[in-house]
C-alpha cells in the first residue's frame, strides 16, 4: 500500500521561505521520478516541479527561479524549497510519483500540507 505524507506547510510572509517534506512508503522509491503538485481554492491541480530517478528537475515557469526541488533516496523523501513566496503560491502541495510525459501522478495522493502566503 502506497503512502505518501507531506509535511511543512504553513502560514508565511510574502517574500519568505519555507521547505516541504514528502515521506512515501510502499515503493521502491529509487526508480520512480517525484512530483510536487498544488491545488489553489477553486483551480485544478498543477505540477510545479518534479525530479527524475536521475536527479534532473524541471519547473514549471510560475516557480522557475524561486523553487528547488531534491530526493533522498536513503529516507524515501522529496523535497521543496520554496524561496520568495507569493499570495499567489497559496495552496493545498501535494506530492507524488510522477509520469513525466503527461506530469500524470500514479498513485492516490495523501492528505498533502497547507501553505498559505499573506501578510
């Protein structure tokens, strides 16, 4: 059975930073490329960024820059370092493993983290 929980959430300035953690178990977390995606009130689920087995990333533009994913393959864990945040980063982040050619998840998602970015 799949899990997958995200941690690291919560409320923060504009401009500031935060790191989100996602911890999936029930894997063999090594072969698959990890995605983080974002759910804003009232909009679909986006893919902001995701990382291959090998290491290489990609983003999406409204985070380029400002966004950096990374894995630990030891702890089964990907990571968002979100730096220079915006309202408009407001969100419900979610993880999972990640079918790069269609940014599709492959598995259910867990019950992902809050951040919220206002004054």
């Amino acid at each position: 059975q799949v899990q997958l929980v995200e941690s690291g959430g919560g409320l923060v300035q504009p401009g500031g930073s935060l790191r989100l953690s996602c911890a999936a178990s029930g894997i063999i977390f090594s072969i698959y490329a990890m995605g983080w995606y974002r759910q804003a009130p009232g909009k679909q689920r986006e893919l902001v960024a995701h990382i291959t087995s090998a290491g290489s990333t990609n983003y999406a533009d409204s985070v380029k820059g400002r966004f950096t994913i990374s894995r630990d393959n030891a702890k089964n864990t990907v990571y968002l370092q979100m730096a220079s945040l915006k309202p408009e980063d407001t969100a419900v982040y979610y993880c999972n493993p990640v079918r790069v050619a269609t940014s599709s998840p492959l598995f259910s998602w867990g019950q992902g983290t809050q951040v919220t970015v206002s004054s």
